[in-house]
C-alpha cells in the first residue's frame, strides 16, 4: 500500500474534520489505547473504535464527518490521505 499524504499532520485535541478528508491516517501515539469517535456534521455519533496505542489505522469518512479521541488527542495525529499505485 502507497500512501499520498493531502495536507499537514495535525492531531486530535478538538474534533476535527482533518481538512474535509474522505480518508484519514490515524496514528495513536499515547500511552494508552484511545476510541476515536466519528460524528457527522450535526453533531450526531456515527460510530467509534479502539486504536491501540503505538498503531495506526486508516479511517474513511464523509469530508464533513469530524473526529474526536477519547484520550490523549495531543498524541493523536491525523492527515488527510489518499491511496496510489
């Protein structure tokens, strides 16, 4: 897999939509697991998942959709994405 990174890094200390991203890299660099909670533009909880600390996942969203960490967003970081040959 080839990632394409869209825009600058940023982390998760407020509910962000990561720069109206479809696709977002998350990485969980606190010391502890964190639940990332997406939520759409009305404030309503689409859903939510566990990353480990020390991994990172690929989340797809609607470019409105936001997120939040549960714990430790400073250490959160997110970027808006895309996949490429």
């Amino acid at each position: 897999m080839v990632i394409k990174v869209l825009a600058a890094e940023a982390d998760l200390t407020s509910a962000s939509n990561v720069t109206n991203a479809t696709l977002v890299r998350v990485y969980n660099g606190h010391s502890a697991v964190s639940v990332i909670t997406r939520k759409d533009s009305g404030g309503s909880t689409i859903g939510s998942m566990t990353v480990l600390n020390g991994t990172v996942v690929v989340m797809e969203k609607n470019p409105t959709d936001t997120l939040t960490a549960s714990a430790g967003g400073a250490s959160v970081k997110v970027v808006k994405i895309a996949f490429t040959r």
